[in-house]
C-alpha cells in the first residue's frame, strides 16, 4: 500500500483515528510520518501519549520549577527525558517528580489513588520463614477463594513442610 | 522447565485458537496484562544489562519452583532468530518492543515464559520489568483476571515490586501506574461495519473510559472487521472494577454485533448470503492472497458460520488460519525466506489446503 501523503513510498504507519464522528486510518511512510511528528519506527506507539505528556510537562511546570525538580538522583532522568520518552527512568523518579506526576496522572486516569491490591512485599532475609508462610498462608486462601482446590493441596503440603521445618 | 523448540511445539501459545471460550462466535479471544516492576532496578529504558540479567535470573529462580507455570519454557528472545521472534509476535505472545524494532538489535536478557498447556506467562525485560500475560478463547475477562492474578501473588510474595502507598504499582510509562493491569478483547464487528453503526458504537466506548485499537495493538490499523477494545485508565478503580467495567460495556458491544446482525439477514438475506459465499469462493479458489484480503475474506467467513449461512469450517479453522497466513508462519512452513508476491501465493496455497480439509455445506 502507498502513502497517503506522497503516494510515493510503500506505507508503514497506520493510524487509525475518530475524526468528525467518522474513523478514518491513514496510512503513511516512514518519512511522511516523521513529518507529520510521527515516530515511524514505533509505528504510532506512543505518539499521542508522549505529545500529551510534553504538553503536560510544559504547563505543569514553570521553566522555574523544571530546574528545580529532578533530575532523579538515583538514574538521573531530567524532566526533558521524561518530556521526550513519556517515561520515568526508576521507581524513585516518582517521588522526585511527585508533584508533577499528580497533576499527569490526573489529568490521564482522572485519578491520583491506586484503589487496587494492596502489595505487601515479600519480608527480608532475617524473618524469612514465618514471612514465607504468611504469604503461603495467603496463597492458600487465594487459591481456596478461586476453587482452585489442586493448587490449594500443593500449596497446603508446603506449608505443613514449612511448619515442619520451623518446629525443629 | 523445558527447553523451547517451535518446531516439536507447533501450537506452542495458540490454545486460544479453539473457539471453546464463551461468545467465541463474536469474541475470538481475551487478553489481560499487568505490569510490575522491580525494586532497587532502574526501569528498562535506564537499565544497564547487568540489571537485566540480574532481573531474569531472579526471575528464573521463582519460575523453579511456580505452581501456575510449572510446565513453563523460558525463551531468550536474542537466541532465537529473526523467523522464530516474528512467529511469536504473529502470536501476540511478544511485543515489538521486547523484540527491538526491525533491523535494530534485541536487548540482552529480554525473555518471554510462556506454557504449552496453561494460557499463562510473562515478558521479561520488555517496557516494565515484569509483565505478566494471559490469553483466553472468547469473551473471557474475569477468569483471564483471574488467572494473571495467581501467577502475580506468586511472583509478588517473592520479588519486591516497586509499590508507592499513593500511586499503587509503578511503571515506566504513567499511563499504566496504579493496578498495571489491561484486559482487552478481541471482537470481530462486521454487522456493525455493514449498517454503518460502527462509528457510533466506538465513540461510545471511548466516553466510558475504554479504548479501540486494530489487530496488532497501538498505532495499527483495524482489518477484517476486528477491533481490540481495552481499558484506557489502569489508576483510581479496583482490578475487579476495571474487569466487570469491560465485562459490562463488551457485553453490550457484543448485543449490538448480533442485533445488526438480525437486522442484515432480515433486510438482505440474499445480499448477505452472497458475500459469505463470495468470500468463501475466493478464499478457496485464489491463486494469491494478501494479507489484508485475506483478513477480509474470513471476516466473511466468520459471519456467514456465526449466522448459520454455511454450515463449515469450523471457527477454530479460521482462527487458525488467520495465524498461520501471516507472513513469518508462511515462510517457516515453506523453509525460506519470500517475497511479496511469493508471500501472497504460499498464502493462497495454505488457505486452499486448509479450507479444503474442511470443506461445507450449504446452511439452511
């Protein structure tokens, strides 16, 4: 298929869009598409995220506080790389970005709260077996909920094991 | 764990092709992944490869002893060749992104775990660290859930994810913090493309926070009538919330599909009969098929069956033609690399071959 735009070049990116009530896909090649601001090589991946996300990041901060937060002390990600991937470079850039990130997931997911799981992390070394049981102990009732009764017995012949083993 | 080899694993991740899943006629599977990452790494964007390596190899010590994945394979996606990563990304059991863009190197240590037997797995390395991966036959959202959820509390009471008490499980990308979690399903339209309601349909779900994408996900286009529909927002609802949420809006999707689809074989019965027949004809007799024609051809098919208009092939037939016809699947059973052309005719080849094994009657 050629590009809609040249009708030249064998088209490679394919993005397909509501406009005007109609959906409408236009196809494109690698470098129409790069004209138009469109990264050939994700195929569209990401674009109108990593578009927002700049915008995002323009009006969230001030020149001001873009020099004030970050860059992430842990990967070093600056706000530009963030504004030109959409992506945070480790777990602590969301504590140095923080504020920033509020008003981003906001305006994303019109929220700022994980409602889902809790995540309780595995425990260190140090309390490793009653830890493991705990989280045995966890699985197991997982497992019973979902009537999965064949994981349950295994899970259940490891805690008697585990048991067996901290007893001694 | 055993040692991963396509060719004595023909089916290897294709259990979904069955059609045995609920609403099968409409829905031709369902997907939940949810991303995790771990801490004291930096994301996949910053990691150096020793972090990777670190990540798979803490990974492949849980896998030793995973209940959910005890029959699992881990495939290091820079020891296959190009052939072998294209025929899992023609399976949606890779990303492009875990593969590396064509022409461009795979990142050390990337690796999918996937089961021959259980619709369970994961990519490591990819975006996020972790993300784990189900796929099901048909209209499946909840016990799909279910089934990334077990694999997640396990490798959850083992690894220490990166977890923020406001933000919920953090990503490398925003857009998925929070729950990680997307479950999208694949639903084949074409009653709705043909009465022109489509358009309709689609901007509605986008207004309740759900999404459309075409068969290969982000940025591809939509062919054969087949739409990928997901939850948009993963941060501020419950993982059962965001399930039932889809569960909900699909499941009226889908009673819009077959409405329109009543309404064309009352209004056009001879019309409609024509094209499955037509579609069918082609698909049997073509000397050359395109992908995209293809495509088009079977959505014919697939309505004509779920309309009883023929009685034959099956559905399963079909889902796994529609794989099978992909390129990199082509060239593997044709042991060689094809041109465009050639492509088209092996295609043509393959569909006449497999149509014929199953070849209808007439419906009522």
């Amino acid at each position: 298929m050629l590009c809609d735009n040249c009708g030249k070049n064998e088209a490679e990116v394919h993005l397909t869009h509501i406009e005007d009530n109609e959906m409408k896909t236009v196809h494109l090649c690698p470098s129409c598409a790069a004209e138009k601001g469109l990264d050939a090589g994700s195929a569209g991946k990401n674009l109108p995220l990593t578009d927002f996300l700049a915008q995002m990041g323009q009006a969230a901060l001030s020149d001001e506080e873009a020099t004030i937060a970050g860059p992430c002390s842990y990967c070093h990600t600056t706000v530009d790389d963030f504004r030109r991937s959409g992506r945070l470079g480790c777990p602590h850039c969301y504590s140095i970005y923080e504020t920033q990130l509020r008003a981003i997931l906001r305006r994303i997911h019109g929220s700022t709260h994980h409602l889902g799981k809790v995540y309780v992390p595995p425990a260190s070394a140090a309390a490793d077996q009653s830890a493991r049981l705990v989280g045995l102990r966890r699985k197991l009732q997982r497992a019973v909920e979902a009537e999965d009764f064949e994981r349950a017995a295994v899970i259940r012949d490891q805690i008697r094991e585990l048991e067996a083993a901290i007893d001694v | 764990m055993i040692p991963f080899d396509l060719t004595s694993m023909p089916d290897f991740g294709l259990g979904w092709l069955d059609a045995s899943g609920p609403y099968s006629d409409v829905v031709l599977s369902t997907r939940v992944r949810i991303a995790r990452n771990l801490q004291g790494y930096p994301f996949s964007v910053r990691a150096k490869p020793s972090d990777r390596a670190a990540i798979l190899a803490a990974v492949r010590e849980v896998l030793d002893h995973s209940i959910p994945l005890a029959d699992g394979v881990i495939v290091e996606i820079d020891r296959l060749g190009k052939r072998e990563q294209e025929i899992l990304l023609e399976r949606h059991l890779v990303s492009r992104e875990l593969t590396g863009k064509p022409g461009s190197a795979t990142h050390s240590s990337a690796a999918l775990v996937a089961s021959n037997h259980e619709p369970i797995g994961l990519m490591v390395n990819e975006e996020d660290h972790l993300r784990l991966q189900s796929l099901m036959s048909g209209f499946n959202p909840r016990e799909t859930w279910q089934t990334v959820d077990a694999l997640d509390e396990e490798l959850g009471s083992e690894l220490p994810y990166a977890f923020h008490h406001e933000f919920g499980h953090l990503t490398s990308c925003p857009t998925n913090c929070g729950t990680g979690l997307r479950a999208s399903v694949l639903i084949h339209l074409p009653g709705l493309v043909l009465t022109k309601e489509i358009n309709k349909v689609l901007q509605g779900i986008s207004q309740v926070g759900l999404t459309f994408r075409g068969l290969y996900g982000e940025g591809s286009e939509v062919i054969g009538n087949l739409f990928q529909v997901s939850n948009q927002t993963t941060l501020g609802k419950s993982e059962e919330d965001l399930i039932d949420h889809l569960q909900k809006i699909v499941a009226q999707v889908v009673d819009y599909e077959q409405q329109a689809r009543s309404v064309l074989l009352r209004d056009a019965p001879n019309v409609i009969e024509d094209k499955v027949w037509r579609a069918y004809g082609l698909l049997r007799h073509a000397r050359a098929l395109a992908f995209d024609e293809m495509m088009n051809l079977l959505s014919g098919v697939r309505l004509g069956l779920s309309l009883k208009l023929l009685l034959g092939p099956s559905v399963y037939v079909l889902n796994r033609t529609m794989v099978f016809g992909q390129n990199a699947h082509l060239e593997e059973s044709s042991d060689g690399a094809l041109s465009a052309s050639e492509l088209d005719i092996q295609r043509a080849n393959y569909v006449r071959m497999a149509l014929a094994e199953a070849e209808p009657s007439a419906g009522a």
